[in-house]
C-alpha cells in the first residue's frame, strides 16, 4: 500500500528534535522556526514532557470517557488558572478542526440557530462545518458547501453591524481568528473583535475565539482574544496545547450548559493526551513562555523590521509574518536548503515563524543571520552592484 498522496513534502526525513533543532536521516541538524506548524509550545523532546508521557504510558495510556480520568479535571484546573478563565469549562477532543466542530455544533445547540458569520481569509479546520467555516472554496467539498455560514470582510466593522442588524436573530455564532494564521499573519482590531463580542451580546449569538494557531500563550497572553480585553463565549484550542501530542479542547463560558450526550468523542481526553497537556502547562509555568515569547518576539519584529526586501513585519508573541517582495520569492526555500532553517508559508509571499515559545536569544539571532545572508545571497544582480 501506498500513502494517498495529498502533502507536497520536501525531501527531508526528520528524525530526532530538541528544542528548537531537529535532525535529518544524514544527521543534519535544522534550526526550526516553523514549530511544526505552530505545534511545537515548549520544544522538542522537552525532558519534563518525555518524562511526564513516558510514565502515565507506564501506568495506563487509556481507558474511555466512562469513567472517571482524573487527570482531565487535574487539566481543566491548571488551564483555568493559566487562562484566567477559572469558571469556563472544558470539553476535550483531538485536533484543531474538531474543536472548532464541536464549538459550532454547541452554540448552533445553545441557541438553537443555524446561522454562523466567518470572515475572509479564515481557516478553521477540514473537517464539515469547520471546512464550510473557511474561506478556501478549492477545500470545500460539495457535500460540506452550505448557505448557513456568511463571510465577511475581516476587520470590517460596519459590515458586521449591517449584518447583524439583517440577520441578528438567526446567527447561531461568530467565530474569528485573533491573528489569522493560514490567512497570512493578520491581525484582528481590537475594536473589531470589542465589535464583535458587542453585536453577539445584543443579539444572544455566541462568540467563538479560534485560538487553535494563535492562543495557548503564542502571542503572549494565553488566548490572542484577549488582547481586546473583551472574552469570547467558546476558546478552540489544539497545536501547542500538547506540544506534538494530538490533543484538542474548548473552553466553554459557564451560561452555556451540557447535557449528557451533547458532544462526545472516543479518543478526547485520554489519559496520555492529559498527560501532555498538562505538561506543557506546567513547562509553560516554570519557564515563564508568555512572557519570554513576548521578549522574543519584538526582538525578531525589530531586527527584521530593519531588513530590506521582506516588508510589513507583523505580529504578537511569536506568531510572526512578513510579506517578500517578489525577488525574493525563493527566499524560504534557499533558508531551508541552504541554511537549514524551517519556517513557514502562507500565500502567495508571506513568511510565517511559529517557533517553540522557549526560542532561545541565540538562536533568534541565528535565524536572523539566515535571514541577512540569505536577503544578499539572492539580492537581483543590479542591486548588489549599486551597494
Ligand atoms: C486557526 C486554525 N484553526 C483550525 C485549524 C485546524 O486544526 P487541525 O489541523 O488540528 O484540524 C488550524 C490548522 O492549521 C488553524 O490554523
């Protein structure tokens, strides 16, 4: 049997991480800025999370929601002292695009409407109503194509009022990305996202926070959302809460109630997925990652906010994104051949850096001399000679 074949690979085998390097087959070691795409919070292979896996495998790694697994509630605590979201509740899950389904399909059930406002660019997930939720016609299969979900220009307030003025009574949610992260690094408004949780106030809609790639103390503070300093009904959650280890969740506002069977999943919360949460959780604690991400990260943002070529830095924490003017188009591939540094994509010409949130000050600079040697190394032929 063959892999069915819908990834476009580089020719790299990856066999080892620690921290923020990884290795290759032929013992090439990569700086990686790219987090496995934003998966990677606290570093590969990070000693408190081996450990912390290693024995709940010893012990048991799984038995179904049936009975009691102390180590969710030990989670939800931990997560509600972190978030600051103490009297939220947690549903746990799989993966980015199931944790958005299940906050769909919640507040569709909360409110008993159907009627869901998403905004150009998002990206929520493959999944039905995740997909149908993102803003990529070439992912929506027929079958998950629907008239219940309404995008809308991004950042746009009085397209959002107008909306809601229409059509207030029968939207179910809003979901919205913080900083759109497949979209290309962009930044919601504070005022837009205050907008947002006004209107579903007024109109008993229920605001949804996809914090799958920007939250869980990426951008500094655990949900990107609250930067606004408003609070979202629902907070998504997947990537870096188990730093590799598929594990997804929702935290939930305490007026939204659940009943027995309301959502539900097999694998949600086992006991080994717990266990790797709550690792991050406490490395995240112990090492003080938010507020290091936040240093980090106007470090990267300053230093490459000097460079010539890239344009229009961006970002919180360390979700960082710049445009490439069009010389420069092969610039990520020649750091990742070249230089053997991963970061990530967005279309068509933005650059994206997701690393591990403890990225350390040498290795920032280490990428930012990538950065300068790569901008000369492939600086069209006029320009180097006008220096
Ligand atoms: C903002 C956002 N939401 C949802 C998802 C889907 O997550 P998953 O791939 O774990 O289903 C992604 C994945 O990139 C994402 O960036």
């Amino acid at each position: 049997m063959q892999l069915f074949d819908v990834y476009p690979l580089n020719d790299i085998t990856i066999v080892k991480g620690e921290g923020s390097y990884v290795w290759d087959d032929k013992g090439q070691r990569y700086l990686d800025m790219y987090g496995g795409h934003a998966v990677i919070s606290i570093g590969h292979a990070h000693p408190m999370y081996v450990q912390a896996i290693t024995e709940q495998l010893n012990k048991i790694g799984f038995y179904s929601n049936s009975v009691k697994i102390p180590l969710q509630a030990e989670l939800a605590k931990q997560l509600g002292e972190v978030s600051g979201k103490e009297d939220y509740k947690l549903f746990l899950c799989n993966s980015g695009a199931e944790a958005n389904e299940n906050a769909i399909k919640l507040a569709s059930f909360h409110t008993g409407r159907s009627k869901i406002v998403a905004f150009s660019k998002a990206f929520h997930g493959r999944t039905s109503l995740a997909v149908a939720a993102t803003d990529n016609k070439t992912i929506v299969a027929p079958v998950n194509s629907t008239d219940n979900v309404t995008f809308l220009p991004f950042n746009d307030v009085a397209a959002l009022e107008q909306h809601f003025a229409q059509h207030g009574k029968d939207t179910a949610a809003v979901i919205v990305e913080s900083i759109q992260g497949v979209g290309g690094i962009n930044m919601a408004s504070a005022n837009f996202l205050q907008a947002i949780r006004t209107l579903c106030d007024e109109h008993g809609a229920v605001c949804i926070a996809d914090e799958v790639q920007c939250g869980y103390g990426r951008s500094g503070s655990f949900f990107a959302f609250d930067h606004a300093g408003v609070a979202a009904d629902i907070y998504t959650m997947a990537k870096g809460m188990g730093n590799g280890f598929p594990v997804g969740g929702i935290v939930i506002a305490p007026h939204i109630k659940a009943s027995h069977g309301m959502l539900g999943t097999t694998f949600g919360g086992n006991h080994l997925a717990c266990a790797a949460a709550i690792a991050v959780l406490d490395v995240m604690q112990s090492e003080r990652l938010m507020k290091h991400a936040v240093e980090i990260g106007k470090y990267l943002m300053d230093e490459l906010r000097s460079m010539d070529g890239i344009h229009n830095v961006r970002g919180r924490g360390l979700m960082i994104g710049f445009d490439v003017a069009d010389e420069y188009k092969t610039l990520r591939s020649h750091m990742l051949h070249q230089h053997h540094v991963f970061t990530g994509v967005a279309k068509p010409s933005v650059i994206r850096l997701l690393p591990a949130l403890n990225l350390t000050k040498e290795q920032a600079d280490e990428y930012l001399t990538v950065m300068r040697r790569s901008l000369k190394e492939l600086a069209p032929a006029e320009q180097v000679a006008a220096v």
